[in-house]
C-alpha cells in the first residue's frame, strides 16, 4: 500500500512539473470586474456573463460554455479565503490559497442554461484579504491544456503542493517536528518545526497547539507572540483567538504605560484581522496621542485603504493633515480612494474638502454633488454644498439646501445657522448689501414664522438705503411681536430720521402706527414708549408725557419710558425731579446709558442757548457719569466753560478728552487753540503736547500739534521729527506733510 501511494505520488509530481511549465506560459486576458461592498465582504463582480464578455452566443437549453480562468494574488505570509460565486449556489465554491509570494488560481467556470441557469457571476472574499487580490484573467490558451483543475500555482515552484496529504502524512510529520527538538529538550526548536508545518497544513489545530505549547516552554514572550503571529495569518480558523491574544498583551502594555508596545501589538492583532478595525484603529490613536502624527496617518491610511467609508477614521485623518505640510500628497491620497472606490461616499467627501480648501470651488462642488443624499455622509455633502453655493452667490440654490438640510436633520440647524451669519458677515464686511438682501429675501420665504430673520432683513434694507421696505417690514413685525425692542427702536430711528420733505408726514405714520399698537396691546408697555417719542417729535410734550406715565403704570420698571420722562422733566424745569429719572433708568438698564448720555447732551445744548449755563453744566455732568466712555459731552462742557469765560476749566476738559482718545481731531483743534491763548505763551503749549504725546507716543493727532508747537517755539529740528512721527502713523494727515515740506525747503531765517 505505502509502494503505491509512493508511487503514484512520484507520478503526480512528474505530471505537474510538466503541467507547471504549461501554467508558467498561460495566455492571460484580464476581466474587467465590479466591485460592491457587503458588510466585511468584497464582491468583485463581472459586468456580463462570461459568454456576452467573449462575444458568444448564449447556450442553448441543454448547452454548456466553459472557460478557464486565474485569479492572480500577491503577498506574504498569509491563507486567503475566497468564493467563487454563481447564480446557482451548487456551483459556488470555497477556495483556499497559501500566500508565500505572488501566485496564480486557476479554475473552470460555466455557463449553462438550466433552470435556475448556472452562470458564473465573480469572487466574494473578505475585505480585510481584498488587498492580496490583484485581478481576474480569462485564460486564452485553455484549450490547449489537458486538464482544468482547480488548482494554485505559486510563483515559486518550490512551494506547490503537488498532492494532497492525509492523515498519516501529518502523523509523520508531527514526529518528525518532535524529534527536531529532541522530543522537547529544545522547545524552540520543537516550536520553530511546528511553525513550518503550519503554511502547507493551515486547517490542522495540532500542529497549532504544539507550536503554541513549547513556545510557552520557551519562557519568553516574543516567542509566543511570533507563534501567534504565524498562527493568526495562516490559519483562517485561529485568527479571532490570536486577534484575542495579542489585543490582551497590547491592553497590557498600556496599563504598565508602554504605549510603543501596545502600538506594536495592535498592529499585529490588525495585520492577522483587517477586518477588525479596531485594532489598528487603537493603534492610531496611541500613535495621535504620542505625538506620532506621521505615524498616525500612515496607519488610518491604511484602514481606509481596506474600509474607505470608515466615517470616524476618515475625520481623525483629515484633522491631522489638513493645513499640515504634504497637501498635495495627502489630496492624491483622496483622489486615489476615489478613483479605487467610485461608488464609496466618504472618499468624496474629503476629496471635496479638499478640493474646497485648495480654493477649487468648482471641483468641490462637483464631489459634493455625486454623493447620494441616503448615505451616512449624504447630508454632510448637502450641507457644504449648500454652503458654497451660497457663498459663491448662488443664493436661491444654496439656501433652499441648506434649509432642506435644516428641516430634514435639526440636528444640522445649528451649523446651518453658522453658515447664514458666516455669509451675513461676509457680505457686510464688503458692503455687499445688495447680495445680503437677496439671500435674507430667500430666506425669509423659508422662514416666514422666524421673526429673527425678518429683523435682520429689515436691517438689511435699513443699510442698503431702502428705508421704506425697512419700515414696512419692521412695522409687520411689530404687529406680530409686539413685545421686541430691538426693531421697536430702529423703527422709532427710521421715522426720526427721514428727511425734510417727508419729516412731517413720517411723524404722523409714526404717531398713528403706534397708537394703533397701544389700543391693540394695552398691557404692553414698548408700543407708549415710543408713542411718546413720536409725540415728542410733533412737539406734543404733554400726551407724549402721558403716553410715558401709561408705560410706567403698565411696566414700573421700564427703564426706556423712565428715562424720557425724566427728560422731559428737565426740559419743562424740573430738573431735579428728571435728572433723579435718568440716573435711577441708568443704573436698572446699563444698556441705555449711552443713550442717555446723549439726551443729556441734547438737553444741554439746549439750555446752553437759552443761556442756562449752570443748568446745562448739570445735565453734562450728569451724561459724564451714567457713561464716562461717551466724551462729547466733556468737549461741550468745555466749550462751555470757554463760554462763560473759565479757560482753566476748558482747558482741563479738553485735556482729559485727549488723554483717554488722543485721535480726537475736533478736540485736539479746540484746546490747541485755547493753549495758544493762555497768556503763559508757547513754552506751556509745548508742556501740554508734550505730556500727551509722553502718554500715548504713537497717535499721530498729539505728535502734530506738538511739532506745530515746537515750531512755533523756534525748535525747527523738534518739530520737524514730530511731523514726522505723525505722517508715520497716519499717512492722511496733510498737514502734517505740508508743514514738513515747508521745514525742509524753507531757510532757517525765515
């Protein structure tokens, strides 16, 4: 019996080291092939039926059309499993090759008419072994072999197996491997004769278990991490367990804080299971957290390689590389997942940020676009193409996107919101109103119930000039919410300020708007507030008055009506009475006080001319405190005292104003000119300058006068650097140019 299994394996070897000869010179046609996602599966499909790819007729009933065909693989170390998939599932078929190098699989398929019909359809394998499959061919000299067995022809001869072998055959081998290591005096030995095995024998747990047995015995853990190693990528049955294995060690490794270890052995673990992401994922994340950024990004490279619509990798990915070194590399590195995955979302996407942060608008838009909208990615795609469509003008398309996106996943509203004021500030910031407006129109249509959006279109209108539509649309929104402020003022502000001709006539539409307002909200305190101002307006002190008391009777607290009670309480000589309003409305809402202050400062202007002097000191005084920030009133008091013939005190108020905004040109002209006239002369000008430019040594405004004062000392040098000084930090003072020119091309003398 042994003489003739010898025997005819000795034939066996001869036959195919004939038959290898002829495998080595295949004609090889490559296929053209498909490929779908599945889960963790690969499907590399034909686009037709073998016979439709060759030109064939189609079989008739009965018929058969066969072809040999080899599926090519490449790579080291590692048992690939695969599918050779058909419509009728008797004739798909699991197959096994042993990868030590690049070989050839080569096997028959067919196509015959049946009911079912039994056509070969493509390879099913999983996408953690999809990089070892390198293509399908279509063998054009099959005819001339003999034979079509399935069979795998490695690149290197000296790894074929050229017969099957049984279980006395691994029973020999087995003792053969003990006695190499002396029946386990040498338990390396002995581990390293079982590892041989494992490559030509991947489905035999024995050989595993003895391997893994005496490199415990070896008493070092790189030995067993080498046997799990081989194990893994070898035998498709031990791979979870060795997965396992090495994950234990890596977490072990991170609790002793060894995290280059734990790196190591989490890409192990994810060499031997691709498909279990998040092993190598783990290994990124180690790699971020270390500081190994290259590191990092060649390893989530190399999931997406395998999983290209890993959403989380790909964000990790991108936060990395984006705006770092090696843009143009990185962007062929989406290019090329796009090219290899057409039909995969997620490569687009980052394609298409990056094409949008390289400024290719077009391109970005164009990636977006071929993202379907039912992919977890989908609405991300949406939602940055609505962006650019927005920001590039195409405003109707753009925002009716992004509103889609908004009403569809209110998860995105908040970033669709960022989108709008992002555009809004941009447009603003260029004066673009016009283009404002159109997007806030579209949007408003959207959006008819958002009264937000409708104060920022009036608001709009307001700044491109239209203030009839503004007044409109403020007045609409009152109507509908009565109860905000904000566009109840800039109403109030709009009608205030039309112009001569329509002044009269935009008082009374103010007057009958907010009446009408009052008697339809009589519990609503805003709609008397500004009833009164419009009165006021008229001239109408006494109702508008009343109109103040009715606010107040309704909303005690209303700090607006308060104020403007106490205004005109000072204006009718109770100054007392209506100071003590204005300062109690100040200090209950901050957010008047610069208002305030300028009533203040209006009323005293007032009694400035009625000749009020010590009256209107009070009401300057007054703006001064409820809001020291606001300093015209400070230039007015001094005017003031330079009326009422204080120079001293003039001089102190300009002076204060200088010291705390020295760009204050009208001020700077006011107490240059008060300085000039003090009987002291030029030598205290010069002092006051000087002090000032000591304070703030780079305002051009203090360094001008104090060149024009050293000039008028005779200090022709001195006054030539401060002109200087002063054209350095603002370039527009002409003056300052012109006196220099005069410096220069003039003689001492003169």
């Amino acid at each position: 019996m042994v003489l003739l299994l010898s025997g005819l394996r000795v034939f066996q070897k001869r036959y195919w080291d004939r038959s290898l000869d002829q495998y080595a010179h295949a004609s090889l046609a490559p296929l053209t092939l498909e490929e779908e996602r599945e889960g963790d599966n690969v499907r590399l499909l034909l686009p037709q039926t073998m016979t439709a790819l060759q030109g064939h007729t189609p079989p008739g009933p009965g018929e058969v059309a066969s072809f040999y065909l080899a599926a090519r693989f490449k790579g080291e170390g590692r048992t690939v499993s695969f599918q050779l998939l058909n419509t009728n599932p008797i004739f798909t078929r699991p197959c096994q090759v042993v990868l030590q190098g690049e070989g050839l699989y080569f096997f028959p398929v067919y196509d015959y008419d049946f009911d079912p019909p039994f056509t070969f359809l493509g390879i099913e394998l999983s996408a953690g072994d999809r990089p070892f499959f390198e293509g399908l061919y279509l063998v054009e000299n099959g005819d001339s072999m003999r034979l079509w067995p399935y069979v795998f022809v490695p690149e290197d001869r000296l790894t074929f197996a050229y017969y099957k072998t049984g279980r006395l055959d691994r029973g020999i081998l087995g003792l053969q491997a003990r006695a190499r290591g002396g029946f386990g005096l040498y338990p390396e030995t002995s581990r390293d004769a079982f590892l041989s095995l494992i490559p030509r024998h991947p489905f035999h747990d024995a050989f595993a278990e003895h391997a893994l047995w005496y490199a415990r015995r070896c008493g070092d853990k790189e030995h067993l991490i080498h046997t799990w190693e081989t194990i893994g990528a070898f035998m498709p049955e031990w791979r979870s367990e060795a997965g396992e294995w090495l994950t234990a060690r890596a977490e072990e490794a991170q609790r002793e804080n060894n995290p280059g270890e734990a790196i190591r052995l989490y890409e192990k673990a994810g060499a031997i299971l691709p498909e279990n992401l998040r092993y190598r994922e783990r290994a990124g994340e180690l790699q971020e957290g270390g500081g190994e950024f290259a590191a990092a990004r060649t390893t989530y490279k190399s999931i997406l390689r395998v999983y290209p619509e890993n959403a989380s990798v790909a964000y990790r990915l991108h936060a990395l590389s984006a705006g770092q070194p090696g843009a143009a590399e990185y962007a062929s590195f989406w290019e090329e997942l796009v090219e290899d995955f057409p039909r995969a979302a997620v490569p687009r996407l980052y394609c298409g940020m990056v094409l949008e942060e390289r400024g290719d608008i077009r391109g970005a838009l164009e990636a977006y676009a071929k993202i379907p909208g039912d992919t977890p990615v989908g609405v991300e795609a949406d939602l940055r193409r609505g962006m650019l469509l927005t920001k590039e003008g195409a405003y109707e398309e753009g925002v009716n996107l992004l509103h889609f996106v908004a009403t569809q996943h209110p998860e995105y509203s908040g970033r669709v919101e960022n989108v709008f004021l992002e555009v809004y500030l941009q447009l603003k910031e260029r004066e673009d109103y016009g283009a404002a407006v159109t997007m806030y129109e579209i949007l408003s249509a959207l959006h008819p119930d958002r009264p937000d959006i409708q104060e920022k279109l009036a608001g709009l209108y307001e700044l491109s000039g239209d203030s009839t539509r503004a007044i409109d649309l403020y007045e609409q929104l009152l109507q509908q919410k009565t109860e905000r402020a904000s566009p109840a003022k800039r109403l109030d502000v709009l009608y205030a300020a039309a112009s001569s001709g329509v002044r009269d006539s935009m008082t009374e539409r103010a007057v009958t708007f907010w009446s009408a307002l009052a008697g339809t909200h009589p519990d609503t305190p805003l709609p008397y507030v500004y009833l009164g101002a419009a009165l006021e307006r008229r001239g109408e002190t006494a109702a508008a008055q009343e109109a103040y008391r009715n606010a107040l009777v309704i909303a005690p607290g209303s700090a607006e009506a308060l104020y403007r009670s106490g205004a005109l309480e000072v204006s009718g000589g109770a100054v007392d009475v209506g100071l003590a309003k204005m300062r109690e409305a100040a200090a209950a809402d901050a957010g008047l006080a610069s208002e305030i202050s300028r009533r203040c400062d209006q009323i005293a202007a007032v009694l400035v001319a009625q000749q009020q002097h010590e009256t209107a000191l009070r009401l300057y005084q007054t703006a001064l405190e409820i809001s020291p920030q606001d300093l015209w009133p400070r230039v007015h008091q001094g005017e003031l005292y330079e009326r009422m013939g204080d120079e001293q005190a003039a001089a102190g108020c300009y002076r204060d104003v200088m010291m705390a905004v020295p760009e204050s040109p009208v001020t700077a002209k006011l107490l240059d000119r008060l300085l000039r006239q003090a009987p002291s002369g030029g030598k205290t000008v010069v002092e006051e300058w000087r002090a000032i430019v000591q304070r703030h040594p780079e305002a051009a405004i203090p360094a001008f006068y104090l060149g024009k004062a050293l000039e008028s000392a005779g200090d022709r040098s001195g006054a030539a650097d401060y002109y200087g000084r002063a054209i350095q930090w603002n370039s527009a003072l002409s003056e300052a140019a012109e006196r220099l020119r005069s410096l220069e091309t003039q003689p001492p003398d003169q």
